[in-house]
C-alpha cells in the first residue's frame, strides 16, 4: 500500500508575520538542510518517493524542486490548492508593523484563539479553506498507483493541520487544533493508505530542530507555525 | 517550561492479543534497544529527564527501569492510573484461539470499529477510561517543578490517545481517533508545557522503526498499538 508524506516548508525568512497567501522565502541554507536531512531518513528507511506535490508558493516550491533534483524525480505537480489559507488584509504584515496598533493586535490574537468565530477582514473563511484542502486531499489520493512508490506533499502548517481533521474526523472548527497541536517547519506527517482507509502514522515529526519559534521584539509570542 | 514526554511501550512479546491491563513482556533486547535510541534522542536534543513516571504493568515498568538507570534517576514513580484501558474478559486472550468464533471475533470487529458503541464484556467503559486518564495526566502535570528538567511518562497506545484527546479538546468517543491514528511501539509524543497551556510537538515519532505491526495467521491484520 501507498505512503503519503505531508512535508511542511522550513523556517520562513522574513519578519515575524502571518504568512497565507503572500510570498515569503526560506533561505537556501535551510532548503539544502531540509534536502538533506529528508534524503537521509528516506534512505534510512527505504522509501522511494515516487511523486512531488506541492503548493505553488516559493517556500514550497523552490524546496521541491531541490527534493525532485535530489531523488532524481523528474518533474513535480503544483496544486494550487495546496496553498496556505489567505488571511486577508493582513497577510504579510510583519507583527512588528502592527503590534501597537491594539485594534489590529487584537483581530489577529483573536483570530489566535479561535480562527473561526473571529474571521480577519477580507480573508479566506476556515469553512473554504478546509473545502479546498479536501478537494486538494482528494486529488492527491487519485495520484496513487499502488504499484509505484510512495507521494510527497511540500505544503503549509494550516494545509496538514486540515488534511488531519479530514482523516480523523476532528471538528476543523476545534479552536484547540489550530493553537495547541504544533506542526513544526520543516516536519514530516506520516500517511499510510490500507485498505480500511488513511492511517496516520506520525504528526509533526522534525526533520531539521530547533527550526520552528520565533519571538517578537515586543516579547509576544509569535508562532509561525500556527501561520504559514 | 517543561516538557512532557509520553513514551510508549515496545512491541510485546506475546501472542496478537487485545492486551489492556493483562501483563505481557517485551524482550529484553527490544527494551535495550528503545532506551539506546531514547539515550541518543535525548543527548542529540540536549533533554534532561528529571523524573520518569510509569505504569505498572510490566511492559511499561521494566523498559522505565532501565531507562531510569541508563539516564542516572534515582527513582521511577508508578501511577496505577496509567495502566492501559482494561478489556474485560478477553482482555490477554490470544486471538488465534478466538478467531473461529465468529461471535467474540465479531465483537472484536465492532469494538475496533467503534470503541464507545460496542464495549465488550466486563471491560472498563470508555467514559471511566478517559475520566482516569485525564485524572493521571494532573497528576503528571502537579509533578512540574519548571526549574527542574522534562518528565518521562512510560504508558500505552491507549493512554496517549486519551491525553492527546484532553489536551486537544478532541471528542474521544470519535471512532477515527482510534482507529486511523498510529501510536506506535516505542514511539515517543512531546508536549510542551507553555504559558497558553500544553502543546502538542509532535506525535508517534518512532524511536524504532518497524516494530509496531502484527499480522495473524487468518489474514487478519491485528495491529497492537490500538489496543496494548
């Protein structure tokens, strides 16, 4: 039976944000890292990747393209998708720019709390957002052929965080599932498809330590991955 | 802030059973083989161990022992509160002896498919199962002292998925959560105790690889990490 790998991108390098739908990179350092510490543990384990899915935005596609060139696979799919939920007017705005303005402080620590009784202004509704990563979900599956090896997905903290309440039909309106479950940069979900369904094998496992916290000069905690 | 650690057991040495609070060993060598791989987790993590806290039951308490004196604590702390959820009568009853009987295997089925819908005969309800875990993970969490080290807790498959689900706020009378979600043998789960409450790293990261699987001689796939 298929594996399904669900990798989140690395360390984003930019200020402290609510990073969805905006453009943010990761250094080439972190990607060669990540590249790195992956081919090991597919070594280490024997597994063939077969496949590269992966949301379009740059801090997943430049590290597929260099996972691809790294397991010799020839070409990856984008899946638009697979991008990060969209925030809205405030997607990309460093906190720092923000964070003393106590109205916008508050939206988005609301938000923090429970992304869907308090939506942000202009942003993606949660409701959408999990009907696309189903759809995305779904046309994963569609991909396998048993017969081949194994799928790799390079998407977002938010995308994985979705895909796990579809297979283990959790209320994706938990606020508990966004802030206390943590999917670390650069970790990989484990996916195994059998015959009574999707099994999920591991969450959040990291690849590359320490890679995951940032703090904001203002002393609040800024988690990016809660976020991108 | 502290961490958590929930560990579970190794792969048993027993028949394919449904083995809740009947006592069953894990050899030795599998045992030596899960502290050393806990001992270089913990070194390459740079994680100190102030106390390990364990279930009674030996499969838990021998590997807690030798992980205690590998790791130079004095004393393990038992909590009988931690002891995998209890069957009832077929609780330790090999499954090949009862696979011919289409009405216990029957049973078997259905309480895999939906624990809180069919209990079997003379076992612990799930609702008491919960109400004790949760019990014991206040206990653990009463043990921080935030100037000390992180916290071992030596359990079962069960028991981390019944934290998990507190900690979550994850409804665990939801069939999928036991039957599409993996803890598997010697996997480690990290809980990170932080102002905002205990968040969830990362979960069912496999210390030792392939050890978490069981296959019966009727074709059955009977998988271990659900039920011991």
């Amino acid at each position: 039976m298929a594996n399904i790998y669900l990798l989140r991108h690395g360390k984003v390098d930019g200020p402290a944000a609510l990073y969805g739908h905006t453009n943010v990179t990761v250094t080439p350092q972190e990607n060669q890292l990540i590249v790195e510490k992956l081919g090991q543990y597919l070594q280490d384990k024997n597994i063939q990747i077969e496949q590269v899915i992966s949301s379009p935005l740059i801090r997943c596609l430049l590290l597929s393209e260099q996972i691809a060139a790294d397991q010799n696979i020839g070409q990856i799919k984008q899946d638009t998708a697979l991008k990060e939920m969209n925030f809205g007017r405030f997607d990309g705005t460093p906190f720092d720019d923000v964070h003393q303005d106590k109205d916008i402080w508050s939206q988005l620590e609301k938000f923090w709390q429970n992304p869907v009784q308090h939506s942000l202004p202009e942003a993606e509704l949660l409701t959408g957002f999990s009907y696309r990563v189903v759809q995305a979900w779904q046309n994963i599956l569609s991909q396998v052929n048993n017969d081949q090896g194994d799928i790799l997905v390079v998407s977002h903290g938010g995308v994985i965080r979705m895909i796990l309440a579809h297979l283990l039909n959790i209320d994706f309106r938990n606020p508990n599932w966004y802030t206390q479950l943590a999917i670390g940069y650069a970790s990989l979900t484990h996916i195994k498809l059998t015959e009574s369904g999707a099994r999920v094998k591991h969450i959040g496992k990291p690849l590359v330590e320490d890679s995951d916290r940032v703090y904001l000069q203002s002393g609040l905690k800024a988690d990016h991955k809660e976020s991108a």
